[in-house]
C-alpha cells in the first residue's frame, strides 16, 4: 500500500493540460446525452415499447451517460479526439436514420417546421443536465485521480494551468449560481435581510459537511494535498461563505449588475494580486504558522470564486426568461456561444498582460476562463438538445426525459412521468448535495481498502466503473421511490 506522502507527491507539482483538450472535453458528454436520446427515438420507431424496466432504463444511461466519461479521462484518454470523432459520426447516421422515417415533407419543411415550433418552458433542460454533468465528472475525477491510469495532466495544477479538475472546482460554483434563488427570481419575496439571512442558514448542511470532512482526513491520516485549498480548509467551506457572501452583496445591488460585480470583484482582485505581496504570499511554500498562513489558498481563492458566482447569477438570470419558440431558443443559444468566444478574447489577453490561470489564487485569468469554459459546455448542450428536439418534432416521439418538450396541448403526463421517474439524470438532480456526499465518502473508503497508486489500468478502470454504477445505483433507487435528502 502507497504511503500518504507517496499519492501527496503523486498528485503534486503538476501543469495541467491545453485549453484546447479541455474545450474538447465539453464536447463528449453533449454527443453521449444527444446518443442516449437518439437511441430511446429508434428504440420507439422500431415498434418498441416504452418505458423499459428500471434495471434497463438505469443500464442504459449508466452505459451511454457515465461509462463513456470514466474510460475519456482513464483508458482513452490519449484518443479521445478520434472518441468524439466515433460518437459524433454515429448520432449523425442515427439523426439521418430519424429524418428518412419523417411521414411526409422535404428538408427546408421539416426545418421551418421545427424553427417554427414551440417548446415548454416552464423549465431549462440543458441547465438541468449542465449541473448534474459537472458533479458526475467531479464524482469521477475525485477517485480517479488517485489512480495513474488517469492522466497528470488532467488533475489540479500546482500553481499555473489549466487541468480538468481545475476547471471542473469552478464549474462546481457555477452550476450553483445558474439556479440560485436570485437567478431564479425567487429573492423578492419579504425583505432583502430575510433573505439574507435565511440562505445563510441554509449553508449549515456545507458548513456542517466541511467539518465532518476535516475531522475524518485528520483522524484516518488520509493524504492531504495542502496547497490544493490548506491545512484545514476545504471545498465545502468555499461553497458555503460564496453563497453567504454573494447573497448579501445581490440584497445590495440588483440582480441585473451581477456582471458588473463579477468584473470588479475579478478585476480588483488581480490589481491586488498584482500591486501587494498577496501573491508571494499565496505561492510561498515557507512554513506556515498561524489560521491564515495554514489556509492563506482557500480562504483568498474564496473572492475568485464569488466573482465567477457573480457572472454564473448573470448567466442564470438570462437563461430563465420566459422563451416559448424555438426561435427565441436559437438566438439565446448564438449568444451563449458569442459570449464564450469574446471571453475566450479576454482570457487571451488577461494571459498576456497580467498571468496565467491560477486556480491556487483563483485569479481573474481564472476566473474569465471558467466562465467562459462554462458557458462553451452549457452552449454544446443546448446544440446537443437542439438536435434532440428536432429529432422529436420530425418523429413525433416527445418523451425523452431532461430534454426539451414539444408544446402540446393534450400531454401525455402519464408516460411521461414515468420516462422521469426512470431516468438517472433526474435521479441526481433530485439529490445532488447527496450524490456530492457519496462520491466523497466512497473515496475515501476505496483509498482506504485499494492500493489505487499501484493499482494496473485494467483494475482501476473497473473500481471507477463499479464505484459510479454503486454511487448512481443508490441514487437511482431513491429517486425512484421519490426520496428527496433535503432537511434544511
């Protein structure tokens, strides 16, 4: 069994990856999302009948969503181009093989047909599975990176670049900001210090989490990388005083300046970077002494992260206005993806000008190329539930759970229900808090029972396997019996 200051080093002292192969990244779990609807529509055309039962519904998700997740980051991590390349080519054939079993119409009809329609939008699909993609990439990537079939490169940088797992923490605050009250518009109800004041209360769960993980790592000797977060801080204290800090700051300024907060925060926060000794402060690796000195990583990172929750309310706010068309959808989707390119601009120059990205500091390079990497996921899925919803309007199959529904006057709420009720996609977003729980405790437990350091590639890809089939599993089966773990 590897030494804790072995898998410590194993995960230290690393640079990260290209931007270009985490952007590539965005794309795989779109085309999986965009596989497992596809197959669900040839699977009806074909005269089959839905829905399935709960152990398939559960296996094929688990195969079409998760499976192909855990072997990008392990074993096909070198081809995962020619990956994409392969899933792509193949719901492409499926989208042909869909369109030829239309009734009647050519191209341009079945396009004005569909640009022309109306969607229900009493919610947002692709955020829906936007949040649940980030905490089961985060679910994967925890254990995974302490096994060496999973690349350096992806894992958390020491000091400069950008590694999944990088982008995967910021991802994290972001996919909370997309659906916060204040994003919601849920924030108007009684008095600004009310509110306040009861999402402070609401972070007890994070707080609570935060010191029940810092006990068990101090009292088990689990290997701690220290200048990931300190020496007694960790992920759930950051989520935690983000949600306080950023509730406040939304009770004083509106809502619809989010993104003029997001940029003075980041800003002035990388003038001070730039003009004090904060930052030889943060990367010095001296002895520590001290509260502030043992946890200078987290507790300074925490103003990055507001600033990225700031821009994630800003993004949020937009995506829930009322849009019925798909026409509206396709003009909010063009700005996503505009947005992501003019923010991919300025990370070019904040990179030029200023530094690198540093999670470490959560500096402002940080800060504008989660956000920008964010909104270029979000963007891939709305392509990827676009191309779902013109598969449904062409083969007048609308029932595809967390997807965009066509509007129909009579709805068939029945079947539905029970598509939703069988689909591990909702299954994690009923729990998510929990789903986050599990993963972190497994862990744990796995690092404590397997030699993950020296483990062969073939048996690490099959713990990970396991460990997200039992993690899904448990999930799986509270949703089904509609279990919701919220008690705050």
């Amino acid at each position: 069994m590897a030494s804790p200051d072995e898998k410590v080093a194993f995960v230290s002292n690393l640079n990260g990856t290209s931007l270009t192969e985490v952007s590539l990244g965005s794309l795989l779990a779109p085309l999986c999302f965009l596989s497992r609807g596809l197959f669900l529509i040839v699977f009806q055309l074909g005269k089959g009948v839905l829905p399935l039962s709960r152990i398939s519904h559960l296996l094929l998700d688990f195969t079409t969503l998760i499976m192909p997740l855990v072997l990008s980051c392990t074993a096909l991590s070198d081809v995962l181009h020619f990956v994409i390349v392969c899933i792509a080519a193949i719901d492409f054939a499926v989208l042909s093989l869909v369109y030829k079993s239309r009734k009647q119409g050519s191209f341009s009809t079945a396009i004005d047909r569909f640009v022309g329609s109306r969607v229900e939008s009493n919610t947002v699909p692709f955020v829906t599975v936007f949040r649940v993609l980030v905490n089961v990439k985060t679910a994967i990537s925890i254990l995974a990176v302490d096994f060496s079939v999973f690349p350096r490169r992806y894992a958390k940088t020491e000091t400069y670049g950008t590694g999944v797992m990088d982008f995967g923490v910021g991802a994290y605050v972001m996919a909370n900001a997309l659906v916060c009250p204040e994003a919601r518009g849920k924030h108007t109800h009684g008095s600004k210090l009310s509110h306040v004041l009861k999402q402070s209360v609401s972070v007890w769960p994070l707080v609570l989490l935060g010191f029940v993980r810092l006990a068990s790592v101090k009292s088990s000797g689990y290997h701690e990388h220290v200048t990931e977060y300190g020496v007694h801080w960790n992920f759930f204290f950051t989520l935690a005083i983000v949600r306080i800090v950023a509730s406040a700051l939304l009770a004083l300024f509106p809502v619809r300046s989010s993104w003029i907060l997001a940029l003075i925060i980041g800003g002035a926060y990388q003038v001070i970077l730039e003009t004090t000794g904060l930052k030889a402060f943060l990367i010095r690796s001296d002895e520590r002494r001290g509260f502030l000195q043992e946890n200078k990583e987290g507790i300074f990172s925490v103003v990055g992260y507001i600033a990225i929750y700031m821009a994630g309310v800003q993004v949020g706010r937009y995506l829930m206005q009322s849009r019925a068309s798909v026409q509206e959808w396709i003009g909010a989707i063009r700005n996503l993806l505009l947005t992501s390119v003019v923010l991919f601009c300025a990370l070019y120059v904040c990179q030029t000008y200023t530094e690198p990205v540093s999670r470490r500091m959560a500096n402002l390079s940080f800060c504008v190329w989660t956000v920008a990497q964010a909104m270029l996921f979000l963007s891939c899925l709305s392509i990827g539930d676009l191309l779902l919803l013109f598969s449904k309007v062409i083969s007048d199959f609308p029932l595809v759970s967390t997807s965009w529904y066509p509007y129909q006057k009579k709805k068939s709420d029945q079947t539905r229900d029970k598509m939703d009720a069988l689909c591990l996609i909702q299954a994690v977003n009923r729990n998510q808090l929990l789903y986050f729980l599990l993963a972190n405790l497994m862990t744990g437990l796995t690092n404590v029972f397997i030699d993950t350091l020296n483990s062969s590639d073939a048996l690490s890809v099959a713990i990970l396997l396991l460990y997200m089939f039992v993690n899904s599993s448990l999930i799986f089966i509270l949703h089904i019996n509609k279990i919701t773990i919220k008690f705050w």
